[in-house]
C-alpha cells in the first residue's frame, strides 16, 4: 500500500515538473495516473485559454469537466464550458430552441444567471428566464422582463385581435377597411403574419375598369368607369387588330345621353362608310368601324331610356358600358317618377394607389348578403363573392375567376 501511495505521489511530482517544463499534456496524463483530476481540470483550463479554435476550446474543457469532477477546477470547468457553448450557439445565427434550452439550464446550474437569463429568452422560455432572474435577486432586471412581458401580452393579444378583425372585415366584404387598418399595424410592426393576411385580401380585390361579373347565371363583360375607351392597348376594351390605334374610340355621356368621338385616329371610325369627323350621339342604336376593320354596334341596354347602360357589342364580343356607375339589375328601367334604378350600384373606385369595384347600396334599398352575412352601404366586391338579396336568399350576383375576355 505504501508503495501505491508513494507511486502516486511520484507521479504527481513528476506531472509538476513537467508543467513548468511547459509539457502540459504530458503533466495531464501524471495528473490522472496520480489520481490528481482537478490538477489535471487546473492544466486543461489552460490549454483551452490559449487555444485558438472555439471547438478544439469546447473539447478541452470537456477533458477539465471528466477529470475535474466536483473539485474546484472541474466546476469551473463546468462553468466555462456552459459559457462557451452558449456563445457558440448565441452567435450562431438560426439554432433550435432545444440547444438554446439545455444551454439554459448549464448555465444556471453553474450559478451564471445572466447568461442563463439570455439563453432562456433566446430560447423563447420567459418563464424559465423570469425564474433565474428572481432567484439570482436581480431586482431592476426582472421588473424590466416583467414589464416587458405584460408589453409583450399586451401586443400579442392585439396582434391577434387584428387577424380576427381582418378576417371579419373580409367576410363582410370590407376590404379597403382591412387594408388601412392593416397597413397601419405595419408601420409600427414588422409582421409577417399581418402582412400575409393583407396580400390575401388584396389578391381576392376585384380590379377595375374592366371587370366579368355574373347576373343569375349570365357572365358578361363590364367596362366600368365615367369615360371608356376601345382600342388596340391602353383601353378599357381592348381589341386585337393591326389598323386599330391603342386608344382609338372614346365613349362618354352629354348632357345624360351617351356619345361616342374617334380620338384622332390615322386609319378613322367610319359610319356608313363615311369618317366620323366629330363627337355623334348614339340614339337609339348606331354601328361604326373601326379602321374599317373592327364593327362596333352600341345601343342603350333599355331601348326608351338613354340613361341606362350601353349594350356594345365589339367585334362579336358583348360588354356593358354604364359610362357611370352600374346599376343592379342593370336590365330595369327607370320609368318615369321612379327615384332609383335596381337595388345596388356597381362602380370603379380609388383609394390613393389602391384600386377597387364597389358595389353601393341605393337609397331605400336593402343592401345585399354574403354568406347570410348583411352587408353595410358600400363593400369592395372580390373574386368568389356571390351575393343574394336576402339572407339565405338564392344568389343574385357574383364574381367568378376574371379570365381575359376572348
């Protein structure tokens, strides 16, 4: 026994010795022979202090933990290496929330609760970093973490309070609403849920002036606006022929009735044959060509009632031009000492750089439902809204996919 111990202690000397000959390994491998594992803890400390790389650090300090045990220099060992993990992981950039956790918990075992504290709040654990906060007694930090913990609720709870009411206003067909209250959350949040929510309802919005629409069934083409154009580009109806100027015919109203002006054009609008010179009134039904290309045949929709929208048929294809807003129905006429035309109006609408279609109730009509919601005044129509008269109603109007007009 005697020669055990005095062995060991020979090893030991030796394992000194060669430490301050600067053979450190070799003094670590004495060490342990000697049973000296926080000696040896003591020496890997200092190899891991001049190493350079973090990992070869990180593995040297797992050494000084193995051999260091519970001794001084294994719990500092312990403690370096917590810190070190967690300042690999923290400058790591995206690291899942498990690594970040077990770092956490390393870190306050070691009694480094700042650390700790971070590497909770990394980990998105606010409970475990109020915890450390309070049992290391740091007063003025945890009443800020609590503090921004309410905050944190408070603006959690009214970022979901918005979806929820983005979502309502969508369903109520209030979407210009949605837009403005959501552009404004944006301004003082980057949120990406929010912003997801936004570019949905944008993308359902039914965009002017040329727009398909469906009435009991029937589709037709629409070209909403005071002033609508026909021509090869740049036009509310646009036409595919060579001779046809992008903005080649004009039609609008004078004085309630509807006219139609050539715009100027090189190859001209002919009537009869003859080059349309001036603006000419449509009256109860007129038919011109386009660079004697493309027929153009328009007509009041209801044949006593200029004021209705016009019928235009445009190289065989049908549209309604209201020149003004809409009118739903838009086949009933006025008749004389009738104060409004249909139940709803339809029209092209701005809002600074957003464009929508409205669709307004008339005075003393009901305004419509969707989904047996009641609607208010004035919505926004979308692609896939189908809308009836009264609540569970049969479908009265609605908006299918907006394919391009053959």
């Amino acid at each position: 026994m005697f020669g055990f111990l005095g062995g060991k202690k020979r090893r030991g000397d030796k394992g000194r010795r060669l430490e301050l000959e600067g053979d450190l390994e070799g003094a670590v491998r004495l060490y342990l022979e000697a049973e000296l594992g926080d000696e040896a803890a003591r020496v890997l400390l200092s190899l891991a202090d001049a190493a350079r790389e973090p990992a070869e650090r990180m593995a040297l300090c797992a050494r000084a933990v193995r051999a260091g045990g519970d001794g001084d220099h294994g719990r500092a060992a312990r403690r370096r290496r917590a810190v070190l993990a967690f300042d690999l992981l923290a400058g790591g950039g995206a690291t899942l929330k498990g690594e970040l956790a077990a770092a956490a918990a390393e870190l306050e075992a070691c009694g480094e609760w700042q650390k700790a504290a971070r590497a909770y709040a990394l980990a998105g654990d606010a409970a475990g970093e109020i915890r450390v906060l309070r049992d290391a007694g740091a007063i003025a930090e945890l009443e800020l973490r609590l503090d921004a913990e309410a905050e944190s609720g408070k603006l959690e709870r009214a970022r979901s309070a918005l979806l929820v009411r983005l979502d309502d206003l969508d369903r109520l067909a209030e979407r210009r609403q949605a837009l403005r209250e959501g552009a404004a959350w944006l301004e003082q949040h980057a949120d990406e849920g929010v912003a997801d929510k936004l570019r949905a309802v944008r993308a359902r919005l039914l965009i002017g002036p040329a727009v398909t629409l469906e009435a009991d069934g029937v589709r037709v083409h629409c070209a909403l606006g005071a002033e609508v154009t026909i021509g090869r580009a740049r036009s509310e109806i646009v036409v595919g022929a060579d001779g046809v100027s992008r903005q080649h015919l004009r039609l609008f109203r004078r004085d309630g009735a509807p006219w139609l002006e050539d715009l100027g054009t090189r190859n001209g609008t002919t009537l009869g044959g003859a080059r349309v010179a001036a603006p000419l009134p449509v009256g109860t039904s007129v038919e011109v060509r386009l660079a004697e290309q493309v027929p153009v045949r328009l007509r009041p929709l209801v044949a006593d009632d200029p004021t209705s929208p016009l019928e235009a048929e445009v190289a065989g294809e049908r549209w309604l031009v209201p020149l003004g807003p809409l009118p739903f129905p838009w086949c009933a006429p006025s008749g004389a000492g009738t104060p409004a035309r249909g139940r709803w109006e339809i029209a092209d609408a701005h809002d600074g750089a957003e464009r929508f279609v409205v669709l307004r109730t008339l005075a003393g009509r009901e305004p419509p439902y969707l989904r047996g919601l009641r609607l208010g005044g004035q919505i926004e129509l979308g692609l896939g809204d189908a809308l009836a008269a009264e609540r569970d109603g049969p479908i009265v109007l609605s908006v299918p996919p907006q394919d391009a007009p053959p």
